[in-house]
C-alpha cells in the first residue's frame, strides 16, 4: 500500500456503505479528496488513515457533499 503526500484533514463526510462507514476526506492542501473505509472505531484515525492511504476522489465533487465534521487547523 503506498501512502499519499502528507496532508492536514480539512473536512470529512461520512456514508453508511455496504460493508461499514465510508469517509471522503478533504485537505487543507492537493488537487484530490480521498476515499476510504472506516476500518478503526477512532473517527480522527479513520480520517488520517483514509487521508495517508485513501483512494484519489475528485476534488470538486468531494466539494459538494454534506460535511459532517470540519478540522482546524490545531486538530490531527
């Protein structure tokens, strides 16, 4: 698995998917969001951990979904 240049969470938005949540995580800097699943019961890991290994997600589309949990820049 290779990770993703290292980042800062920006906002996340989660979805009930078929196999568990699925989280779409934008940073505070890059040209993509990521996408991933929620494989720990720690939110904030999930979100780094979708962040450092997710998969590219347009980030124009990552745009328009709801946000269910923004970052400051002091959080992760």
């Amino acid at each position: 698995m290779s990770a993703n240049k290292e980042n800062k969470p920006k906002s996340v938005s989660w979805f009930n998917g078929c196999g568990g949540r699925i989280g779409v995580v934008i940073g505070e800097e890059g040209e993509h969001a990521y996408i991933g699943a929620a494989l720990r019961h720690d939110e904030d890991a999930d979100v780094a951990h979708i962040l450092a290994y997710g998969a590219k997600f347009p980030l124009a589309a990552a745009q328009l979904l709801p946000v269910s949990k923004s970052f400051s820049s002091g959080n992760q």
